[in-house]
C-alpha cells in the first residue's frame, strides 16, 4: 500500500503532478536496473518496492478498496515517465494497474476477496483457457496462459476458464499454486516475465470464480451493493489501448533524449565535425520530436476522452470505440516511423549491446507488437464501422 491516503489528494491536476512527479524522480533508480532487468528477465526487488511504496500499481483502483481512483490520462504521463528509464518497468505498472482495475469491475463476493488484505499485484495472461469444474461447493481449474506479463512480482494471476457446457468464467489464482514457466524469450521487454501460468487442478472457491457474462463493455448494469465511481464506467479495451500507449510513447521519449545526447559525435566519411551541424540532422530531429508531441497529443485526448465518459457515467458507443481505436491506429504508425528515423539519427553505434539506446528500440518494437495496438486492425475497425459493413472483424466488446 501507498504511505498516502488517496482520499485525501481530490483533485485531477494535484494527483497527476503527485504521481508524475514521483515516476520522474524513479527514473535514475530504473535506467540504473534496467540492463539487469533485462537478464533477469524480472524487475529487481529493489525497483518493484520503490514502484510500490511510490503508490504505483494502486492507480486504477477505486477508493473504495484503498486506490487512486486514477484518470487514465494520470496513468499514460505516469508510464511514459517510467518507461523514460525502463520500459519493462514500465509495462509492468500499466499491466498491473489493466488486472487491478478489471479485478474491481468483477462480481461483488470477488472484489471482496481479492482485495481483503489490501491492494494485491495481479497478472492477467490470457493467451489460452484453462478447463473448470465444480466439486461439491468449490472449483478445480487447470490451464496454461501464456504473456504472463508482471506474473513474477504478482499476488494473484486472472484468467479466463470455461465449463464443460462452454460457460466461460474468470477465476483468480493465487500464485502460489501455480507454476510460471519460462517461455518469453524475445528481442525485447525482456525484463517484464511475460511468462506462461500453468495450473494443475487448482481449488479455488466460489468467491474466486466470476462468470464472463457479468465483464462486458455494459457490466456495470448490474446490481452491486457498492457506491460507483468513475472507474467502474471505462470501457475495457478504449481504457488499455489509450492507457498503456503511454509506456510506448516514453519509450519514444526517452530514445528522443538519448539520440540528443549524441549530436555532437562526427559522421564517417563526412565533413561535418559533428553531426549535429547537419541541417538534414537537425530537421529530422526536429520532425521526430514533432511527431513524438502530436502522439502525446492525442492519446492525452483519448484518454481525456474515456475519463470524461467515465466522470458522467457514460459507457462509450460502438462508434465512439472505433474512432479511438482508428486514431490510435495512426499513433501507432507515427511513433513507430519516428523511432526508426531516431535510430537512423543515431547511427549503426546505437545497436551495441553495450548502448542503452538499442533497447529502446527493441522495448517498443517488442511493445508495439502487443495486439491491441495492431494498426491495420485499427483502420480496418473504423474504415468498417463509418462505411457501414456488417459485421465487423473484432467483436464489439473487444473494440
């Protein structure tokens, strides 16, 4: 738990410069780990008690269990920040924060039990579907997820189960009864254990098991014998594509300040004795650094945009879904263009190993990967949805 009350800081402007700056301060403590997150393939107890006491795995949950309650433009300038110094780390606060805020957003019984004890660390790998059956008054699941991003430092792993009658169900694992296993092998994010959940016949009982039908993009109509907040009226994917577009953004941000930091190096074979005293350098530093800002731009407009609707209890429309994720389509294809001309900036010494620039490049590259944030996806769901075709290629929950 945080050492604050987050009753007590009300106000959107007072909590973001609060956390930001908190991030900020963290970033010399993360780019210090970040090389050794990276072999690990996990943050070092050191940086995960820092995130901790700084109060940044409670941003999205209500107050009602002890959270911030966060905007989540809050947790996109949060990420960015963190991910300055350590995009894994990064990722790792935003998929803690996705798992914290769906756990709030599950049945009653279920809310109570998760969060009992205070604010846990929860994964939520989803890659797979675990088998669930009812023995006497309790549950048995067992299952492999894999993309167990956060799974090493988490308390608790959410997963979605399904009866042999084809009800599926999310059911909440505690992770000491399951095993992780060792299957994010990549090029980058090395350091987020993006790992595989494997349970075998796991008991779990009735307050750890919520049926799907009850976690939609309308779920908040049911009864529910707590008060509501804004966080209970984001939708699900608006909420993590606009939120956790943040840490790929600072991932940009950070290699932006880290191509600067070499401006004054030569270019081999010309005359320039620095690079930085090239006008087509400057210019396309300049265009980088344009196009890194209209990204912020607006995906601080979506996230706005999701807060609003959340503020005055408004569950976003179809069509107001498949805007955001058209724009935030054309954010993707920017920020992935400009890092390329930011690597090119750089120079062929970037790609060292031994040159924290490169993994930057490789984090992002590795990030911007995740489905959620697959342009071609994106403009087809918005070019279907103004144009009218029927039906469209994502189901309307997952838009």
């Amino acid at each position: 738990m945080s050492r604050d009350d987050p009753k007590k800081v009300t106000f959107q402007a007072d909590l973001r410069e609060l956390l930001v700056g908190r991030a900020r301060a963290l970033k010399p403590l993360l780019a210090q780990h970040a090389a050794e997150h990276e072999r690990r393939g996990e943050l070092v107890p050191e940086v995960v008690a820092a995130l901790d006491e700084a109060g940044l795995f409670n941003m999205s949950v209500p107050r009602r269990w002890g959270g911030w309650c966060c905007p989540s433009f809050v947790m996109a300038d949060v990420a960015a920040e963190l991910a300055k110094g350590c995009p894994s780390s990064a990722w790792v606060v935003s998929i803690c924060n996705s798992n914290a805020w769906l756990a709030s957003t599950l049945s009653d019984d279920m809310q109570a039990r998760l969060f009992r004890d205070g604010i846990p660390r929860m994964c939520g790998p989803s890659n797979g579907i675990g088998q669930i059956e009812q023995r006497g008054e309790s549950y048995v699941v067992s299952g492999r997820w894999a993309y167990g991003s956060a799974s090493h430092h988490a308390d608790w792993a959410l997963v979605p189960s399904q009866f042999a009658d084809g009800r599926i169900c999310m059911t909440a694992l505690p992770m000491s009864q399951v095993k992780i296993e060792a299957t994010w092998d990549v090029a980058g994010m090395k350091g987020t254990g993006s790992d595989t959940v494997v349970a075998v016949d796991v008991e779990l009982q009735p307050d750890q098991v919520c049926e799907l039908s009850a976690v939609s993009v309308t779920r908040n109509s049911g009864e529910s014998r707590f008060e509501r907040e804004a966080t209970d009226f984001w939708v699900v994917f608006a909420l993590l594509r606009a939120k956790a577009l943040g840490v790929l953004l600072g991932a940009a941000e950070g290699l932006l300040e880290a191509v600067l930091t070499g401006r004054d190096k030569p270019i081999i074979y010309y005359t320039f004795p620095r690079r930085g005293d090239s006008a087509i350098w400057q210019a396309e530093y300049g265009k980088a650094a344009a196009h890194i800002g209209i990204a912020r731009s607006i995906i601080e407009k979506h996230n706005l945009y999701n807060d609003a609707a959340a503020e005055r209890m408004h569950i976003l429309t179809y069509e107001e879904r498949s805007r955001c994720r058209g724009e935030c389509a054309a954010v993707a294809d920017m920020l992935v263009e400009t890092v390329e001309r930011l690597m090119n900036l750089a120079g062929s010494s970037a790609y060292s190993s031994a040159n924290p620039i490169q993994r930057y490049w490789r984090d992002f590259s590795i990030g911007m990967r995740h489905i959620i944030f697959n342009s071609a996806l994106g403009y087809e769901v918005y070019g279907k949805q103004l144009i009218g075709v029927e039906p469209n290629i994502v189901l309307s929950e997952h838009v």
